[in-house]
C-alpha cells in the first residue's frame, strides 16, 4: 500500500468521527464532509474505485441531493 493510499475501513470511521463532531458542535459543513468520507469509503471497497474517484462520486452526490 502506498504512502496515498488510506485504508476504506479507516477512512470511514475518520468519517463517522467527523460527521458526528460536526453534529454535536452543530457544524454542518463539518457534518457533510464526514458523510462524504464515508461514502467515498464505501465506494472504494465496494466498487474499487481509485480514492480520488470514490471521493468525486460521494462529494457530488452528496452535495446534489
């Protein structure tokens, strides 16, 4: 594994971590990132897209909802 390259299973609980702080300090964009980070990460195992493809995909169709 490359230096780049982080772990899907990581990368989502960085996520969850995210998303919740954000929740609790009532901090949207913070919230929204978590939650792209751990579609990217479900997307990256799942359809084993590149990281950075996986986190395209996930920040747009987060954002577009």
């Amino acid at each position: 594994m490359s230096d780049d390259h982080k772990s899907p299973p990581l990368e989502d609980l960085k996520g969850k971590l995210k998303e919740g702080w954000g929740e609790f300090a009532d901090n949207e964009s913070l919230a929204e990132e978590g939650e792209i980070q751990q579609l990217a990460a479900k997307l990256e195992k799942q359809q084993g897209l590149e990281p950075e493809e996986a986190m395209r995909r996930a920040r747009e169709q987060v954002l577009n909802r």
